[in-house]
C-alpha cells in the first residue's frame, strides 16, 4: 500500500502477530491500560524498522494522549 497508514484491520492483525500481550485489543485501549508499554515499545529500533506504518499510528496515538490534560 502506498497510503500513510494502513486500514485498523491490517494494523490490528500485525498488533495480534506480533505482540502477543495484547492480542485482540485495538491501540487506543492499550494506550489507556498500559502507556509505559507503548512508549518503551516505540522506542525499540526493532519496532521502528520492521512495522513502519504501526509506528508512526503509535506516534501519533502517543503525542495525542500526551496533550490531553
């Protein structure tokens, strides 16, 4: 795909295969149950590399959640 992020079903599916402690739950709840995960995991340069798009979704996921006061 040549889109900036992919539809939430494929960024889903690779958050199902690839990290297991959170398999069937979308991002923003994650984001809610578990904050230090996502940012420890956005730092990892295995993540950056292998799941570009899931990356810069988290990013921006992160930085929102960060502004909420």
């Amino acid at each position: 795909m040549s889109r900036a992020f992919k539809p939430m079903p494929i960024i889903l599916d690779l958050v199902q295969k690839n990290f297991r402690k959170y398999k069937n739950i979308i991002l923003e709840d994650v984001v809610k149950k578990d904050q230090q995960y996502l940012q420890w995991l956005n730092t990892q340069p295995w993540f950056k590399i292998k799941h570009k798009d899931l990356h810069l979704k988290l990013n921006i996921l992160l930085i929102r959640v960060e502004n909420v006061p």
